[in-house]
C-alpha cells in the first residue's frame, strides 16, 4: 500500500517524465510508497478524478498570463471541479 497516491497532469509528456522523476526521487530518499498516476489533460485527469478521488497530491500545469494590466494565473478548471 502506498503512503502517497500522486496525480501529475501536464500536456507536455516531457514535463510530466520530469516531474515524476523528482517525485520518484523524493520518495526513495525520504522513504515513501508512492503511486504515481501521469495526465495529459484536464480533462483525463477529471474523467479519472470521478471514479476515484483518493488522490493526497495533484501536481497540476498552470499557465501564467500576462497583459498589460494585469498579471493572473489561469490554472486548468480542474482546479475548479475539483
């Protein structure tokens, strides 16, 4: 049994290898069980989210937008559903 269950949700697969990689590497340092799940969506992520939400730690992309008058950050809606 896994002391951590781990959803990691980037459109980008080699930022989600990435980012599972540090996880991964954190885990067998600080000795945790982990079990990591990998999205490339929001959509996925939530569709998944629906039948089982016993997920500890959501690692979600969030895209920065900049404008002239503001700066804000617009993360996926499943920030939101969730």
């Amino acid at each position: 049994m896994s002391d951590y269950k781990i959803a990691i949700c980037d459109d980008t697969e080699a930022y989600r290898n990435y980012i599972k990689d540090l996880v991964t590497r954190w885990a067998h340092s600080s000795n945790q069980q982990i079990d990591i799940h990998l999205f490339s969506s929001a959509e996925e992520f939530l569709f998944e989210y629906e039948e089982d939400k016993g997920y500890q730690i959501l690692l979600l992309d969030i895209v920065a937008i900049l404008s002239k008058e503001t700066f804000y950050f617009n993360s996926p809606t499943t920030c939101w559903r969730i």
